[in-house]
C-alpha cells in the first residue's frame, strides 16, 4: 500500500528526475530534449484534412493505424508523458548549396549521406530510458525513432523544441532545422515543459516561394505529389515529366526549403561521425553513380537510408539528373550505356534524358 510519504517522495523524484532529463539527454548526444503531454492537438486534424485533399500521393500508410497516429495513448495505452528528443545531422564541413549548382554531380540530401539515423537514436534513447527508470522505476517506457505511426513534429512542438514553420518543419531559433527527432512514451507522470508557442516565421516565404516544383499549396500546406523527396524516395513509378526538370541533380531527397530559410545560420554541425558523408556520395558525378550494378548499390547503402528507394528508383532519379546535367560526354555516354536497361521504367527517363541533349 502506498502511504502519503512514498506518494511525496515518488513526486520528488520525478521532478529530480525531469530536471536530469536534458543533462542526460546532452550526454547521450542529443542537442535538446523536453516533456509534454500525450496530446497532438490541432495536429491532428491538420493531418486528417491533409489526408481527405489527397496530398499524400501514394503514401498510404499516413492514413492507416486510424487515431494511433496523432492520439499516443491509442498507440501506446497508459502513456503519460512524451520525452522528445533532437539530434544534429549536418555534416561538417559541408556546402550543400554549391553541391546543387555543380549539376554534373548528384545531390543528395543531407540526412542520408551517412548511416541511417534509426539505429544510433533508438539504441540512445534506450539508454536514457534506462537512466529514468533506474531513478524512478515501476513505469513503462517505449522508444521510437520515426519507427511507428506518431506526429513527431507536433509533440517535439508541444514539449518546447521548436515551432513548426511554414516548410512544415520543426525549427530551433538557435539551430535551424537540420536535425533527427525521437521519442520515449512514458506511464511515469513527469513535470511538463512548456510548449514552443512563438512562431517566428513572420511574414518570410522564401521556403513556399523558392521550391522547385512548387509543392506548396500554401503555408504548412504540402501536396507531397509534387515534393521532389516524394518523387525520388516515396514513388514507385515513374516521375511525372512536368516535374523532371525542377528536379536538376537532386537524386535522393531534398533540402531546398530549409537551406533557404533564414533560421538555418543558426544550425549546428553534427557530432556523430555516422552522419558523415560516406562513399563519396556528397561530392561524386552522376554518371559515376549511374554506371553502379546492383550489388555495388546494395553494397554502399548499406546502412543506409538511400536503400529505401531501391536499386531501379536510384537508376530512374540518376537518369533524370543526368537529363538536367550538361552535354559532356561523360553524361551523354552514362545515359547511352542504359539506354537498353531491363528496366522499362529506367529506359524511358533514360530517353527523356537523352532529348533533352537532343539525341533521339
């Protein structure tokens, strides 16, 4: 039986334990972390008008698992409290801007040019979870790292990491927004941080303004039909033609709205050495990567996010950077070597790609 004592000193050690929370946090890598409560909010019908508009393409899954996604206490019952944490991914040093005018070369996006991130943020989390629960135990814990249906932007929000801007990502006023987030679902009944409240986007729109394919449909309106991360990770088959030039070299993802927003002066270079570009993969020509078999693909993504969009996507998002690439030789020879690929997808952005250098 619990006496009023015990009851005092449980409270006591939750709020010690709170306090700690972002010291161990720091510890453990991570660049923040705070409290909050199981609760999405609006959130969640944003997401559901989202889904009814038909935005997300053939992404699914967004509108599977019913409220799990934006109510945790249906995804995990008895949750409590949600710990949010982020992480920096910013290589260093890095020019990602420089890497999108020099066309003869892939782009990809920042998060995937070193190990997937999953991984190294779960297995961090499980730790800090351990520390929380050697102070205060007899609750439940439950790790997640972009592994399970939760709207992590919403709760990291919610729990005072940032506010969500126009781009729809979570942003920092001292680091951007280049960074992983992560979450524990608790039973323990923490101190809650105070939410993120202040927008400070104000009346900038060089992220809506400035997208190559125009996917914004206003501010933190997405149709992810037209996002080039979409169109090179999520989509399956081909690439609507329309879109094909707005793409240039980007190959695999893409980090246009948050490179032009203001608040990226403020982001920090990561600290992880796995972040770190591997395989050349943030300095290496198209025609390089187009000229990988199979097994060399699956040899030097692995561990990497860029698997997602599978061998054929890697050949079909190549072939339409080498289409928006210069007419050097190198280029035009990459694409004529695939010209008669298995592939009837890869074949067909190859001979897009081969119009446009004015070979038929």
């Amino acid at each position: 039986m619990t006496t009023t004592s015990d009851a005092t000193n449980t409270a006591d050690a939750l709020t010690s334990v709170a306090s700690d929370i972002r010291a161990w946090a720091t510890e453990l890598g991570f660049s923040d972390a705070g409290i909050t409560h199981p609760d999405t909010g609006i959130h969640g019908q944003h997401l559901q008008d989202w889904l009814a508009a038909g935005y997300q393409g053939e992404m699914e899954y967004m509108g599977h698992h019913g409220d799990k996604r934006y109510t945790p206490k249906s995804l995990v019952p008895g949750t409590a409290r949600v710990i949010s944490v982020r992480m920096d991914y910013m290589p260093t040093p890095d020019s990602p801007k420089e890497a999108l005018t020099n066309r003869e070369n892939a782009y990809v996006t920042r998060y995937a040019l070193g190990r997937d991130y999953h991984k190294l943020i779960r297995k961090r989390l499980a730790t800090l979870a351990k520390r929380i629960d050697d102070a205060v135990s007899g609750y439940d814990y439950r790790a997640f790292v972009d592994s399970a249906p939760v709207l992590e932007r919403a709760l990291a929000q919610r729990a005072g990491l940032g506010w969500i801007g126009k781009n729809n990502m979570l942003i920092h006023p001292k680091s951007g927004s280049f960074f992983f987030l992560g979450e524990i679902f608790t039973s323990a009944p923490l101190p809650l941080d105070a939410p993120f409240e202040t927008d400070h986007c104000g009346s900038c729109s060089a992220c809506l303004d400035l997208c190559p394919t125009d996917a914004f449909v206003g501010p933190h309106k997405l149709d992810a039909r037209r996002c080039i991360s979409y169109l090179t990770i999520e989509l399956r088959g081909s690439i609507p033609e329309e879109l094909r030039a707005p793409m240039g070299n980007r190959v695999f993802g893409c980090d246009d709205c948050q490179l032009v927003c203001p608040w990226q002066k403020f982001s920090k270079p990561t600290k992880e050495d796995d972040f770190h570009p591997r395989h050349g993969l943030d300095n290496t020509s198209l025609a390089e990567l187009f000229m990988w078999t199979e097994e060399q693909f699956l040899k030097r993504t692995e561990g990497s996010a860029i698997r997602r969009t599978g061998y054929e996507g890697w050949l079909r998002n190549i072939a339409v950077g080498l289409g928006n690439a210069p007419s050097t030789i190198p280029v035009i020879e990459a694409l004529r070597k695939r010209a008669d690929h298995p592939s009837e997808m890869v074949r067909e952005h190859v001979q897009w790609a081969l119009r446009r250098h004015g070979i038929q």
